[in-house]
C-alpha cells in the first residue's frame, strides 16, 4: 500500500516547520516555523494560500497547534501560555485567554472530540485540563495527574471521557476525566491504565476507542487493546529505522508513524496481530529536465541550494524530519516537516 500526494505546501520564507494542524473541514491550515508566530493558509482550489493573518500573541516557540471540530484553534508555547483562537464576521482571528496555571513551558496540547475541552502537557510534570468558565469569561485549567518528567504527548479518547499522557518518565497513563456540567466526576483525575515504556514518550494515538498506541525513542511502537481490559497484554513492534516522533490512526485497522527517517510508516493489525506493511512514500518523482533545459520549479531549485543533510539527492517528498502528523478524514493525513513543507497524503 502507497499514499498519493495530494497537495503540498511550501513557502519560499518558510524554511522549518515544527508543528502545524489542519481544520477537520480541512479548510484552514496553522503552521509554526519554529517561531512565536502562527501563519493561516486557506484552501483554494483545492491548494492551501497564505492568508494575511498571522497570530502574534505568544512571547516564544509555538510548541502545539490543535483544530476543535467547533473550528477553534488552540495554541500553546514554550513561553507558558496557551490561547484560543477563533475567526469572527469580519474574517480576523481573535484569541481567547486561558487560565493555564503554568509554571513551565508547554510542550503539546490536543481539544477533546466534542470540542468543549482541551488538555495541555507541560514541562512542570503535569496535564493542564481547561474548560470555558462562564462567570470569569476565559478558559479555566485544573491539573491531571503528575509524572516524574515532562509530558511530552497527550491523546483523547473518541468519547472525550478519558485522556492517554506519555512522559519521558517512560510512562503511559490514561485518566479518567469525566465532567458534568456540575463539576469533575467521582473518579476524575484516577488513572485507568499504566504501562512502562521503557524509554520516553514521543506520541500517543487513540483508534476507534478499542487501542491505544504509543511510540518511544527506542524506535517501537506499541499497541494496547483496550477491550480486554487494563491487564491486557502490550504488543511491542520494533522498527529497523530511526525512531518515529508522532502517529495517527487513518482506520480502525490502519496507523501511520513518521519521525527522523523522513517518510510515512504504516502499521496494519491483521488476524488480530499489528505488523509492520511498509513505508508509504517510495520516493520522490526525478526531475525530467536539467539545469540548463527548461526554467526549474522552485521545489528543484530548493533542493539544489539546499541538500539534504547528508550531501544526497532527496530521495523521498520530505527531506527532513517529520515533526507532526494529522488525520483527518478516512485514509487521509497531513505531515510537516524541517524542510520547510507541509503535505497531505492519501492512502491508495
């Protein structure tokens, strides 16, 4: 199995992008070029263009950007804010503040399925769950759990009930963060599962409800069945390559890892058992004209001012590490990388 290409974006002064997410509609795109600001790019004609927007409220790096299915974008940096943005009638994006209680950086943040909550990891060894606080008009967090590291990785349930943390304590633990609108449940904030990694956390993933997977700096992937209970056996995948930074599910049966070796991975369960089925991208198309026939795209003549690391042709659609991934849409995700690109693929 191989994923089509179906848009790519690239910017001529956009040269890393370290984090970016796609609107479920998929008609916005944020991106962070491992700055403090957040570029909007809309779809036209089916190609993402760079709006004139550009979201200037955080005082250091942008380390997460997650979409709500209510169209909100939630934001969070290394300078311990978070904020809320949301496009009015006049078309500008106005941000909401949160109440995040950070006394370290933020490292990731994802919204709840229903789009009413988000949750935060922060540096300071603990999650940051918020919620919208009528009477004081913001976002409100209450603290979940404490590792012995940061957290580096935050995945929801699809019945937005229970909340999945890796840390580079080596651990994964899912919450049970269960609201009503008078307040936490009885069990908010008890952890349903723990399981040892090994080595820290890089991403965690969510399928159906029925798995919840998680992948280390050791180069696995690991993949927990939650039907047969929290004592349910862990199946570990090893990868032959570099380790893998960020997964997403793209079917009940289907996930995609990316990381340092530049390309998409699948992993497919088949009678029962996950296995590894290949890598999605198999290379980059080769040029059909030289230096010296007809005008070069501007993607050829990037790649030759700026090879890879390792002094090679680039032999596949990134040439760089891949730093997010994001479903969206059956057998559709996007990737962004530190070249500079962003690409939604298509599994064919």
């Amino acid at each position: 199995m191989l994923a089509s290409l179906i848009r790519r974006l690239e910017e001529p002064d956009i040269e890393v992008v370290n984090c970016h997410a796609i609107s479920l509609d998929e008609q916005f795109l944020a991106l962070c070029a491992n700055a403090e600001e957040i570029y909007i790019f809309e779809l036209v004609s089916e190609q993402y263009q760079r709006t004139d927007a550009v979201l200037a409220k955080h005082s250091q790096r942008v380390t997460g950007l997650d979409w709500s299915c209510h169209r909100r974008l939630l934001s969070v940096s290394e300078d311990r804010t978070a904020f809320v943005w949301q496009q009015d009638s006049d078309g500008k994006w106005r941000p909401s503040n949160v109440e995040l209680k950070a006394q370290r950086a933020a490292l990731c943040a994802a919204w709840s399925p229903d789009g009413d909550r988000f949750a935060v990891g922060l540096s300071s060894k603990d999650t940051a769950l918020c919620y919208w606080h009528e009477e004081v008009n913001c976002w409100v967090a209450m603290k979940v759990g404490k590792a012995k590291a940061a957290i580096t990785a935050l995945a929801w349930h699809p019945s937005s009930q229970y909340l999945a943390t890796g840390s580079t304590d080596r651990h994964c633990v899912v919450y049970d963060v269960s609201m009503s609108e008078e307040g936490a449940g009885p069990g908010f904030g008890t952890p349903q599962v723990t399981e040892d990694a090994g080595a820290w956390i890089n991403d965690i993933a969510f399928s159906n409800g029925n798995v919840l997977a998680f992948t280390c700096q050791d180069a696995t992937v690991r993949f927990k069945s939650l039907v047969d209970g929290r004592d349910a056996p862990v199946e570990n995948i090893r990868w032959r390559g570099l380790p893998f930074l960020c997964l997403a599910f793209v079917g009940r049966t289907q996930l995609v890892a990316c990381g340092f070796d530049y390309v998409p991975v699948l992993f497919l369960q088949r009678d029962g058992a996950w296995q590894v089925a290949g890598k999605l991208d198999l290379g980059a198309a080769v040029p059909s004209s030289g230096p010296g026939g007809v005008r070069e795209s501007y993607d050829e003549a990037r790649k030759r001012f700026r090879p890879t690391s390792s002094g090679k042709a680039a032999t596949s659609e990134h040439s760089n590490t891949i730093t997010s991934c994001c479903p969206f849409k059956d057998g559709r995700f996007s990737t962004s990388s530190l070249d500079g690109t962003v690409i939604v693929w298509e599994l064919s």
